[in-house]
C-alpha cells in the first residue's frame, strides 16, 4: 500500500446526499409497509376483511396512507437529485457502455471484486458501481410506474388514472403490475444489501471514506483517480498544487 498521505477530493453535493437518505428511508418504509399490504397480518380465521385486519395504528387504511404518502414524498425528492445532476458533476457520476473505458474499467473492478487481483485501478466512482447505481433507478422508475398504474385505479375517473391506466392494459391485467411491482421490490432490497456490504468493504480496504462521502460529500484517494475529469476539481487542483510548492 503507498505511503502517500491520501488526497481529499469532494465529489457529492449537498442534494444528492440529502437524496440519498430520502432514498434510504423511503426504501425501508415503502418495502415493509408493502409487504403489509400484500399479506396482512389477520387475526381470527382467514376471510376478514383486510381493513379490519389489525385495529388502530395498525390498520390497513393506516399503511396504506404511510405507504402512498412515503411513495409520493420520495417521487417529489427526485426534484433534488435531478436539479444537483444539472449543477455538479459529482451528481453525474453514471455508466458510459458506448466507450471502450468503460468495459476495460469495469473488467479492472471485476477481477478485483473476485479476489483475482490485488486491486484496481482508482476511480472516484468506479465503472460497476456506476452501472449498479443506474440499474436501481430503473427498477425505481418501473416501481413508480408500476405503483401509480394500481394506486389510481382505485378511482378511474381521476386524472392519475388517465396517465397510468394504459400500463395494466400493457400487462394484460392488474394482477401482472401487482407482481412486477412486488418482484423488483425484492431485486431494490437486494441490491440495497450489496450495495451496503462494498460500502463497507470500500471504506475497510481502501480507506476512500465511501461511507462517510453520503454525509460530508469527500472522497479519500491514493493517486489521481481515471475518472477526476468527471467531477469539478478546481479545489482539488489547488490542493494539488500547494503540495507541490510545498515540496520545492
């Protein structure tokens, strides 16, 4: 391992972190309550009536209310990531599969990730999480859409009704929305659990501050990472060059 002190670069913007944790919370949330809604917890003999399931705070009317109110405010928090990707580079950080970088870096992380090399190459945000983080957004997106197509449906009159009935007609029925969005559901969680244990790996191996980047937006590297003219660096240039004053 070099004996180069470890160079600060900062790379997230107050939005996206602040997005992050929406994100974080409204994944919890919307899973648990989710899985609630699909198969409540009925007490006496199977064939009650959902509504009644469990009394109170419990109640299914309750759930539902914190399922579609997390669902909505974790919609609207898109406002941020998409105004902090239009301001920083930092927030751009997404896979480029069109150039040959992107395949030669991501065979890098990929042999490193199975043990078959010591390490790779370094990056601010390396090519398989890049990929890994977009994958998510999709799913995220089917998830809203999958969500609104049933949530209106409940009364076809009204306006949100109007732009997400044409996705049941798409599936055939209602039933087939129902299961695409609860199988993707599972597919966030696991990636959310991957997601969490490179995290730590990062931080423990390569001491790049991974997790603690989503609070303070900096990221610790070795050498001048691959990707450093994706972000802007003006700051980290200037670090750059006091050390080498200093060092004349």
């Amino acid at each position: 391992m070099s004996t180069e002190p470890l160079r600060r670069v900062y790379v997230f913007s107050p939005f996206l972190r602040l997005f992050h944790w929406i994100m974080v919370i409204s994944i919890v949330v919307l899973f648990v309550t989710g899985l609630y809604i699909g198969n409540p917890a009925f007490l006496g003999t199977q064939g009650i009536e959902a509504t009644y399931a469990v009394e109170s705070l419990f109640s299914m009317a309750t759930i539902r209310y914190l399922h579609f109110a997390t669902a909505y405010i974790f919609v609207a928090s898109f406002i941020m990531r998409i105004y902090g990707m239009i301001a920083f580079k930092g927030d751009r950080l997404f896979p480029r599969p069109w150039t040959f970088e992107y395949w030669l870096g991501t065979v890098d992380v990929a042999l490193h990730y199975a043990f078959i090399t010591p390490n790779h190459r370094p990056y601010i945000r390396n090519h398989m999480a890049r990929a890994g983080y977009a994958s998510v957004y999709v799913m995220i997106l089917l998830e809203v859409i999958t969500g609104f197509a049933m949530y209106y449906m409940i009364d076809p009159n009204r306006f949100g009704a109007t732009l997400f009935s044409w996705i049941n007609h798409l599936l055939i029925n209602e039933y087939y929305v129902h299961l695409i969005h609860h199988y993707i559901a599972w597919f966030i969680v696991l990636f959310a659990i991957v997601h969490m244990y490179m995290a730590v790996r990062s931080d423990m191996m390569e001491k790049g501050g991974e997790i603690s980047s989503m609070f303070s937006g900096v990221k610790f590297v070795e050498a001048d990472p691959d990707d450093i003219g994706d972000i802007d660096h003006g700051e980290n240039n200037s670090s750059r060059n006091r050390k080498h004053s200093a060092s004349r």
